[in-house]
C-alpha cells in the first residue's frame, strides 16, 4: 500500500506534541501502526518505550496486527492497550489493588441498589427514569469529569441528592474493597502524583505515547496521559471530532481543541482522504456533520467514484421496513456480495427486532454484534399471551394467576385450586362478596370482547381499557423502571402484532419466541449479515449498509434534548453513513403505533442539496 503525503507527514513526524485530524475512512490504523514501525526503525526508539492507546480491545489487537505485520514480526515489546489496560496493569504492578478487585457489571448494579436502601427518595418525586442506571451513569460522569464533591451539592436525580448517593456508594464499594472501572484512572493518577518516583519510571518507560481515536478520551484519562507524557511531550494522538460519540462515558468532541490550547504550537496535520467510500456518500455524510456548530471544519475527499447514489426509502411502517430490508439483503446476496458484508445498523436494540426476525424465518445468516432483547420472553409480553389464552377459553390456573391483579383486582390465588377451572367457579368462591363478583364479571366479560378481536386490537384493549397500562405504571414506580422504557415494550408487541390476523396465530408465534433463544442463527464464523447498533460498529467498515427507522424520536433519540445531545446524535449518524463502502440505504417509517412520525432532520439535512 502507498500511502499518501499526509499520512507520510503524519506517520514520519519526529518528536513532540502532534495532533492528526482525520476523516472517515482516512486510514488512522494503518498510519499508526506504520509509524511504530518508523520510531523503531529510522528514530531508534526501542519498542519497549512505546504505548500505543486504543479504544477498545479489539482495535489493540488490530493495530498491533497491522503493525506486526508490517515489520515482519521483527519487534516485540511495544506496548498496546486500552486505557483501562495499561492503568490496571500499573496499578497491580504498584500493588495498589490486588486480585479481582473490579466490580462486574452485576455487582455494580447490586452495590447501587444497597445504597439506594441507605438513601431517602423523596415521595412526591416522580421516578422518570431506571434510577439505578441513571445513578451510576452520573457517578461514573463525576468521575470522567474529575467533578469535585462540592460541584455536586445542587445536583439531584429524581430528587435524590447525587453527593449523598456518590458518598455512600463509595463507602460500600470499600468496605467490600471493590473499585469500578473509572476508579482505575483515579487510582492511577494519585498513584502517580503522590509517588513521585513511580510516575518518573513510568515517565521513562514510556517516552513516545500514541493514542488512537482521541476524541472519545474523557477529562481523566486526558489528565493521566498528559502526565505520563512528560517532560518530553512525545503525544502523538490521532482522532476525529466527528466520531466522537461516547458523552455519556464523559468523552466530548472539545477534547481535541483542548489539545491545541495545552500544546500550544504543535503540530497539527489533517488525513481528509477517505479510501473506504464512494463520493456520493463520503458527500451526503459531509451534508448531515457539517450542521454540527462544535467541529474542526474539514473537506473530505474521496477517492472511489460509483454512479449508486444514497438511497433513501420511505416505508408505510415497521412490518414493511423489515420486508423492504429483507428483500433488499436478498437481492445483495444474490449479486454476490458476501453475508458479512452487509450491515443492518439501528439506534437502539428495539429497531431491529423485526428485521432480525424477518431474516431468521428466511435462513438468512445473521452475525449480532449486540444482544438483542427477545421482546417475547419480556414479563409484558408474558402476561400478555397469558390474557389472549385465558380469552381463547384455555382457562389454566397459570395464566389466571399470571394477570389476575395487574391491574390489582385483590383477588386471591386460594379462588382457583385445580388447574383448569372454570369462570363459574370463582364467582361461586366469592359469592358472599358481590363486589367481587363484579369484578371477575367484568374481566371475563372483557375478555370475552377481545377474543374475536385482531391481535392488535385485543393487545390494545388489554393495555387500555382492562387497566394494563396503570399496572404498568405502578409496576414502574415501585421497581424503580422507567414507565417509558416499559410503554417502548408494549408499543413495539403491538406494532408487531399487526402482521398477525388471528390470536391463535400470535399465542403461537409467542410462545415460541419466548422460548427460542436470541441469537441461535448467530453464526460461528461471524459470516452472517451484520446486526449492530451505531456504537457497535464504530472502526468497522461494510460493502453495504442499511440504516434503520430513521426518524425522529429514533435518531435522534428521544431523550436527546439540549444542543450538545442533538450534536452527539448527528456524529452518531454519520458514524453509521461512514460505515459504507460502497452502498448505503437509509430507511424511516411514516408511522408507529398508528401515529404519523416524521424522518430523521439528519435524513432530511442529506437530501437538502447545498
Ligand atoms: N494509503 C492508502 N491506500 C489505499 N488504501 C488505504 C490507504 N489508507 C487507508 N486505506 C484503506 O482505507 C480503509 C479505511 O482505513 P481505516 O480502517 O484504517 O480507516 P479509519 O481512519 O480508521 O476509519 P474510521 O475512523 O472511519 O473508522 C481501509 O480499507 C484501508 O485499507
């Protein structure tokens, strides 16, 4: 491979601070890797004294690759890691932590729900969101922001004081001598800053550092590396402001900016060639990024030309998207281009239920980068099948005891013994009370109405007028989830119950579902058709991409409210546009849950010519 004069000035550049900029596509791994290579081989620096920083694992373990290979495998010794890596094996080096300290996700999610016993939540509080997710994101924000406690005094989520939780979820955390992930970076610099003879060996250990995609480095790793790098400076950190989409792990695009202000005077060079897609994409994305206020303004330039324009499909709604997609990954197929080259790309898991089932019923390979959720096996689509069977008279004491109080009905298990029984029986168990009489009068009488019903509409019914839905308001407060994530559930069952016309039909489909496990047509070889959120498929690249239900309330999401979230939403965008080599397909629906919802603004930004 030739590469080209800036990638040369970039991967040739000799010592200090130097920032390169660079586009989609541009070739940052390769100029990386190569330039290890040049340190070694033209500066001398022995491989020992090189710390190559990436994002994930994964992209450690593709650099050092590329570099291996492009040396022959003549050096070891370089080091290459993710932040959390490198800070884990110094701090177990310096004897600061010991064994398995880490918290695993789990442990987290426990260790936030014994503090939260410890602290008051206000009653007249409305409990909007999946509090103890929301806790832990703001914790681990303090963190990454190198926040201090005091910052913290006014900041409350849903009305419970954030220092009051932030204290005592640290005090847990140490009794059971467990750090979390963002302490490493914590632990790391105090190490460093109060043993000063440990930093000077780290210091001289690492004299040239490189840190790929640096601008989804947060405020405390930056300070870590800033440290580790002196007093040479030898920085050389390559990124693009327009993929920085991690703000909820504290990254912004301004870490690059900072940079320049820090290292005022370094070299700053630009790699705006993009050899992955062609120029109708490479120009659509520029379309969408440049309404971004807060970017390095930069003209990308592509190399490969193909008269295949952007296509932009309007679907009726989510059943004929995933009938449009599934066509269209046939069609690719058939025109050989291979499984693992076409790439199905959506917001959040939900998005893509449809499609995945789609592909599955049509033996089409599907490789998943992220555990999709089996709406099936959620407890609302549970109690749901439990109300259609009871409807279709399969009268069982386990579907009875599955909905009998949700809505709350204050009935009592003891009114069904056997396992079949029948409606009379209960209003004779509580003959002496007429209420509830009424009451099992009532719920058999309504399920009665629904069973001659669509599964749409009986699936609505059950939701809105059997007192479904305040059940599931109720359910939420009390257990802490969001009444929005749930109602998402029950939205995304009814949308799907629309492709069936009778309820046997979908008490079949179902149980089925429910049981079967998601993933099963995961391929082993990962030679499937690719099904990853945006995140997911950040450094990868695909002959084909499809982008799913774009719209409003999807992408952006719906919680993205303030500039700096809406700004966040349109990279994440572009991140899923750049993906493409060759072919890019971007779909939205006219309607949900028989509602009008508008396109994406970023789909309406790309098909503005300027
Ligand atoms: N000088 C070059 N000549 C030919 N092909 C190149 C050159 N530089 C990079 N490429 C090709 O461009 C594609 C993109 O490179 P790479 O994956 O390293 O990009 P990137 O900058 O990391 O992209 P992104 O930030 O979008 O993930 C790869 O397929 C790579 O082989």
């Amino acid at each position: 491979m030739v590469f080209n004069n800036e990638q040369r000035n970039a991967l040739t550049y000799g010592e200090g601070p130097c920032m390169v900029l660079a586009g989609p596509g541009s070739g940052k791994t390769f100029t990386i890797a190569a330039r290890v290579g040049y340190l070694i081989e033209r500066l001398e620096v022995r491989p020992e004294e090189i710390l190559v920083v990436t994002f994930s694992k994964m992209a450690s373990l593709e650099m050092k690759n590329r570099f291996q290979e492009m040396t022959d495998y003549r050096y070891g010794g370089v080091s290459f890691g993710t932040f959390h890596g490198i800070f884990y094996g110094i701090l177990k080096w310096a004897g600061v932590i010991k064994g398995d300290a880490l918290l695993k996700e789990f442990e987290k999610q426990e260790l936030i729900r014994e503090t939260l016993k410890n602290v008051e939540i206000p009653e007249s509080e409305v409990i909007d969101e999946d509090l103890g997710e929301s806790l832990l994101g703001a914790i681990s924000k303090v963190k990454n922001e190198l926040k201090h406690l005091e910052e913290l005094e006014e900041v409350r989520i849903s009305g419970i004081p954030l220092k009051e939780v932030y204290e005592q979820y640290e005090e847990l955390k140490g009794k059971q001598g467990k750090i979390d992930f963002e302490d490493m970076i914590h632990l790391c610099y105090e190490l460093f800053t109060q043993k000063k003879d440990v930093l000077k060996l780290w210091q001289k250990r690492f004299k040239y550092i490189l840190v790929d995609e640096f601008q989804d480095v947060n405020k405390a790793q930056y300070e870590l590396i800033k440290l580790l790098a002196l007093p040479e400076n030898n920085l050389f950190i390559v990124g693009d402001d327009d993929q920085s989409i991690y703000r909820f792990r504290g990254a912004t695009p301004h870490i690059m900016e900072q940079f320049t202000k820090d290292f005022k005077g370094c070299k700053q060079l630009l790699l705006n060639v993009n050899y992955r897609s062609t120029g109708f994409i490479v120009g659509s994305a520029a379309r969408v990024i440049k309404k971004n206020k807060q970017r390095f303004k930069k003209e990308i330039k592509a190399l490969k030309e193909s008269p295949e324009t952007v296509h932009v499909q309007e679907v009726a709604d989510v059943n004929e998207e995933a009938e449009y997609v599934a066509a269209l990954i046939k069609e690719q197929l058939a025109s050989d281009v291979p499984a693992k080259e076409i790439a199905v790309l959506y917001r959040t898991g939900m998005e893509a239920l449809v499609v995945a089932e789609l592909l599955q019923k049509a033996d089409i390979p599907i490789c998943y980068k992220d555990t999709l959720p089996n709406l099936y096996s959620h407890f609302i689509l549970k109690d749901f099948l439990s109300y259609l069977r009871l409807a279709g008279k399969e009268y069982k004491r386990v579907h009875f005891y599955r909905i009998m109080n949700k809505p709350l009905r204050y009935l009592s298990k003891q009114c069904v013994k056997a396992e079949a029984f029948t409606p009379a029986e209960i209003e004779t168990y509580y003959q002496d009370k007429e209420y509830m009489v009424n009451r099992v009068s009532t719920l058999f009488w309504d399920l009665k109405m629904i069973a001659d019903k669509p599964p749409y509409l009986a699936l609505d019914y059950i939701y809105n007028k059997m007192g479904y839905k305040d059940y599931l308001k109720e359910h939420g407060a009390k257990y802490m989830v969001s009444f929005s994530k749930l109602e998402e559930v029950v939205q995304e069952a009814l949308e799907q119950a629309k492709g069936f016309t009778t309820i046997a039909e979908w008490c079949q489909m179902a149980e089925e579902m429910g049981q079967a496990k998601r993933n099963e047509s995961q391929t082993s070889e990962n030679e499937g058709v690719v099904l990853s959120s945006y995140h997911r498929a950040k450094g990868l690249e695909y002959d084909t991409v499809i982008l799913l239900r774009s719209n409003e309330g999807v992408i952006p999401h719906r919680k993205a409210s303030s500039v700096e979230a809406i700004e966040e939403e349109r990279r994440l965008f572009y991140v899923g546009m750049t993906r493409a080599k060759r072919k890019l397909v971007i779909t939205y629906v006219q309607e949900k849950n028989g509602k009008a919802i508008s396109p994406s603004r970023f789909v309406q930004d790309l098909l503005i010519s300027s």
